[in-house]
C-alpha cells in the first residue's frame, strides 16, 4: 500500500512562498450559452513533432495574453525551461490537423515542480511520504465554450492519467485559480491541500494547489474507468523530442521567459 497525502492534514502551518518561478492557470472560458456538443473526430495523443509543438506553445500563448497573464512577445509562443526536460510531455488534442486543447505533463526531475517555488513545504512533505508526483500545467483551449472544454480535458485526462502512472508516478498536483479548483475535481478527484497565495508570474493571480494520488482511488468505478476494465487503452509510448527540435524551441526560450509580467531570472539548462 503507497503512502497517502490524505493520512495526515497537509496544509496546516503551511505559509506559502510569494515568489514563484511558474503558475499555470486554467485559461478564462466565456458564456456557456454558446456551448455546442463535442465535434466528432478528436485525437488526444502525446507531441513531439515541431509543427505540433509550436501550434501547443502558440496557443498557451495566445490563450494566456488573452487572460492578461503574460506580455506580448515578438516570437507569440510561451514555453518555460521544464518544458526543455526529458521528464516533461506535452499533450495535445487535434481535430483534423489542427490543435485545439493542450496540457503538459511535467514530472519531478532536474528542476523540480515548478508549483514548490509556492508550495515547497507541501511539496517536501509529499516526496517525505514517498510519494512521486507529476504536476500538470500550461493548460490551454483554443474554443470559448467552457462546456467544449470540461469534454476534451476529461478525454485528455484519460490518456495524462495513464501516462502518468506508466512513468511511475503515484498522482498529478496542480496550482490553478480557486475559483477553478471546482472544475479540476469533477473531472479528477483532485482535493485541494494548499492554502491560497499569490502567483506574481499571473499577474498576481490567486493560486491554490491540488492533488490527486492514484491508489486513493483503486477499486472506484473513476479508477475503473480510467485504468482498470472500463479504461480505453490509450497509447501511452513515450516520444522523445529529436535534438533539432530541442534546439530549435532553445532558441526561443530567453525571449519568452523574459517576457512574462514580473519574470525573474530562471537558469538555463545545460545540454
């Protein structure tokens, strides 16, 4: 039996750090009234091809600016140094050949979350537990229906689930806006364990942190229907980044970076 983040109150005597590196957000919806059904055809699948690439960072981008978290940049991409690692992946959802939804998959690696520049103590207990966790961030959809949204996120998280845990991680953690954290829990049995802080890298933006550990759930009919006899079997090979493309999105990073509102410097990585 893993340990659990549930075993014991998380969040007492937390104080959370003001300055963080990285917050991603969930992307403003609009009216739902204009919400239609689902259009048929979507594929939910893992990118490592530039043009897929690009089309993912220029929607976070454009998804982003049109919230007023980040700057206008020349380059009208938004990527951060995580994004550069072996241990983060990038989820898209496609219809035809165009990106419509992104979310990218960033596990515990060379630089570690990006949500412990805010909540480092929940996250030094977390890996205290022996727990491993992926965090999800750089959330974007390019439609304005909230509803269109909860649909592709609940197909996507299907297949961001699986991957996670044939990576071996034991859940997802999340910092996203409270008044999102709601929409978070009716896809995924996310339960918030971080008191609200400030994220400055969203203008100030309030933030709470979320997570979600697998085996708290084994035997449910959501465990069921995403990993067990109910699932889809999605597929879940990893697919590594080519060395042009990495130093292609390289190139990019100093611009970006320095754009964001109240950016700080965040060091570059040594390949």
């Amino acid at each position: 039996m893993r340990p659990t983040i549930t075993s014991a109150p998380i969040s007492n005597g937390i104080h959370p750090n003001p300055s963080a590196s990285s917050c991603p957000l969930l992307p403003v919806g609009s009216d739902r009234s204009k919400a239609k059904r689902l259009a048929p055809g979507l594929r939910y699948q893992i990118a490592n091809e530039r043009n897929e690439l690009h089309d993912a960072f220029a929607l976070i981008y454009q998804s982003y600016l049109h919230a007023g978290l980040v700057q206008n940049n020349d380059n009208g991409i938004r990527l951060t140094p995580y994004h550069l690692l072996d241990s983060t992946e990038v989820f898209v959802t496609k219809l035809e050949d165009t990106v419509v939804s992104t979310i990218s998959l960033i596990g515990d690696g060379k630089l570690g979350l990006p949500l412990e520049s805010i909540y480092r103590h929940n996250v030094q207990i977390i890996r205290r537990r022996g727990l491993k966790m992926a965090e999800i961030g750089s959330l974007a959809d390019r439609r304005d229906s909230p509803v269109r949204f909860i649909e592709t996120f609940a197909g996507m998280g299907r297949l961001l689930a699986q991957v996670a845990m044939s990576r071996g991680y034991d859940g997802l953690v999340a910092a996203t806006h409270p008044k999102h954290a709601r929409l978070y829990s009716r896809i995924l049995p996310f339960e918030q364990i971080g008191c609200e802080a400030t994220c400055p890298y969203a203008n100030g933006n309030p933030a709470v942190m979320l997570a979600l550990v697998f085996d708290d759930h084994r035997g449910s009919e959501l465990y069921e229907r995403f990993f067990g006899s109910l699932s889809q079997t999605s597929d879940t090979t990893p697919k590594p980044w080519s060395t042009d493309t990495l130093d292609h999105f390289s190139r990019f990073l100093p611009k970006a970076v320095e754009s964001e509102t109240h950016a700080q410097p965040v060091p570059m990585l040594l390949r």
